[in-house]
C-alpha cells in the first residue's frame, strides 16, 4: 500500500471478495528528506500515514516493511549506474522487478501468503490450461501493463490486480469517498522518487564524476562543450547551450551519449527517428508465444514508455551459443518497426504486446536508425 487511492481501493475490493488480506507499506528509504514528498513521491513518511489510515477503515492488519537496502542497490545505484554507462534507465520499473514483484514477493510467500495484491492497472487472465497471461487495462489512458512487462510467469501467478476492469480513475476516486477512505482526492504521485528536488541532472552530477567534453554533430564536427555527458539523454532539446547554430536554423537534439568518448552527438529531430531496436536482458510476461522457442518472425506492437503509443513491428528471438548455463543471457530480441519510433534511447525498456497481452521485455542495447546509417 503506497499510500495512494488506488492501492487503498484495490484493498478495499480483495477485502470485500473475501480474502484474508494484510496491508504492507514499503520503506524504501531509512534518511528523511531523500524520497519525494506530497503530490510528486510515493512511499514517503507521509505516505506510510495515509495508508495506515486506509487499513484502519478497512479493519486490516498494517505493517510497514523495511526494503531500503534492497531499494538502494538494486533501484538508486542501478538508475546511477546505467546514467554512468550511457544509458537511459527506467526505476520505476527496476522498482516493479526487483522489490515489489521480486523481493515483496519472496518475502509474502515465505510468510504463507498466496499472492500480491497492487492499485497498478493491469489485467491477468488465465488461459484454458490454467497459465496466467498479463493484458492491458479496460482503461487504457491509466494502463500500467507496461510497467509491468518484467513480470514473470511465476510471479504472474501470485499477483492480483483489483483495478484492472475500472472504466477510469475518476471511478476509483468516487469509490474512495465512498468507502470514507481519507485518500480519495490525493494526488497522483510523479516523477522519480529519490530525487527530491526532481532535478535529475544536479542529482547525478553528485553521483557520477563529471568532466567537461566535446558536443558534435552526426559528421563528427564540434558545436559545443557539455560539463558532463551523463548528464544528457537522447531526445534532449533543451540545456545543450550550443555555440555553432545549425545550417538550417532548427533546433538539435540530443541523438547519441558516448560516455567512454566523452562525447553528446546531436543533430536534426528527424535522426531520432528508429527503424531497429535490438533487447537484451529479455524476460516474458507468462509463457512465452511458439515462435520464442522455434526462433520464428512475430508480428507485435511494440512500446518503449509508459505511457507511450504502441507501434506496429515484427520480432524475433536470436541466441547466440555460449558455454553459459544461463540461456536467457544468450538471447537478443531485435524488433523491426513498421512506423519509426522517436528518441529511443540504450537502456529504456521495449514491451512487446499482441493486441492487449503483454508477450515480455528487453532492456534496449542499440537503437538504429536508417537514415543515419545512410549518412
């Protein structure tokens, strides 16, 4: 329980279906002051108050579960970690992976619980053989399947999702006030948690050791100086302060970091554009499809933000032979897109769907696109 209106409504809905339910907050930090608060964070002091209020209107037991330590490897220095190789890593969903879904879930089960219950929403459904499948939302504007593409299908047996035929949040709210719950006009939470004055760049100069570096166009000619290259991401507009202007007179982005070069490639919107993204660390949502086994072609949708649109593609799974006892580390998943996708940065995650089921995810190792391998 977050501390939100929609965890404290998913209780309320596995309360009233008849299970035996437990309310549990997640610590996730043990310093005040270093996780977001109000309106823009989750999981803070605050938080843990509001939930605590929830279970005591619902008649639930409530605990609060110290995960810091696990927060803070797995999620901070993972997030500081790929900033530093170059990458563009999502925490939210490194956060879904490896605590809630991962070391809550252990934890649960080693207690005797059968399942963890989440305000995320999403959809499970379970196939005429009885093996769950991970779907889509009925609401599609409040979807979270994406976030949730890390599931396993171990781990997709042990997760309910009360939300998941909600027509709309405003629903869940009214819900909310309803039941008397104290959350009901609470604010979404935003942004990234751990940074709590939600300025990324200052929070990772902190962090990363940073030297000053060449900014150059896609024919390698310097433009400018940046005080760090980790500090940008692909897609970046804004900040680049750069001294030579364009030809053309338009704005550049942000089209490639090269940390070891210490270099920011920048250039036209229209380079952002990717025709190929190539995964790796791939994972499947449920069982996988026949064709991850026969390594066939596969027509799919594919999304690389949360709340991105999803685009037409075809994927396949490629394995290289290794000596590894682990097969999944051999497995690259190249996703060919129909329609080019935007930005598409190393280290976002792509999430693969067959109209609402989510097939799995990779985290992104290379994002081509055509017309720059052309110039």
């Amino acid at each position: 329980m977050s501390g939100g209106v929609d965890s404290a409504v998913a209780a309320a809905r596995a309360v009233e279906a008849g299970h035996d339910v437990v309310g549990v907050h997640l610590a996730l930090s043990r310093m005040p002051g270093t996780l977001r608060t109000g309106s823009r964070g989750c999981c803070t002091i605050e938080d843990s108050r509001d939930a605590w209020r929830a279970c005591d209107v619902l008649g639930i037991p409530y605990y609060v579960w110290d995960f810091s330590e696990r927060f803070k490897e797995d999620v901070v220095q993972d997030f500081i970690d790929e900033y530093a190789a170059g990458r563009t890593p999502n925490p939210c969903m490194r956060c879904n992976e490896r605590i809630k879904f991962a070391a809550l879930l252990e934890k649960a089960i080693a207690l005797g619980f059968d399942a963890v219950c989440t305000g995320h929403y999403a959809k499970v459904i379970t196939d005429a053989e009885g093996n769950p499948e991970l779907h889509r939302a009925a609401d599609w504007a409040k979807d979270q399947s994406y976030v949730l593409g890390v599931l396993t299908h171990e781990q997709l047996k042990h997760s309910m999702f009360p939300l998941a035929d909600t027509p709309s949040k405003a629903e869940v709210r009214a819900e909310a006030e309803r039941r008397g719950l104290s959350v009901a006009n609470k604010p979404d939470s935003h942004d990234i948690c751990f940074i709590p004055d939600g300025d990324t760049a200052g929070w990772l100069a902190e962090k990363i050791e940073m030297s000053t570096g060449d900014i150059v166009d896609e024919t390698g000619t310097k433009v400018g100086e940046h005080p760090g290259a980790n500090a940008f991401t692909v897609g970046q507009r804004r900040g680049l302060k750069l001294g030579t202007p364009a030809a053309d007179g338009k704005p550049r982005f942000v089209l490639e970091i090269r940390p070891k070069e210490n270099k920011v490639v920048v250039g036209p919107g229209s380079l952002l554009a990717i025709d190929e993204i190539r995964g790796i660390k791939v994972s499947w949502a449920g069982l996988p499809i026949a064709e991850v086994h026969t390594g066939a072609e596969f027509a799919c949708y594919a999304q690389v933000r949360a709340h991105g649109d999803p685009v037409p593609a075809t994927a396949v799974v490629v394995r290289s032979p290794s000596s590894s006892a682990d097969a999944a580390s051999n497995e690259q998943l190249v996703v060919t897109l129909t329609e080019p996708l935007r930005g598409v940065a190393p280290g976002q995650t792509v999430v693969l769907y067959q109209g609402s089921r989510v097939l799995g995810q990779a985290t992104i190792d290379a994002a081509r696109s055509l017309q720059r391998a052309e110039l």
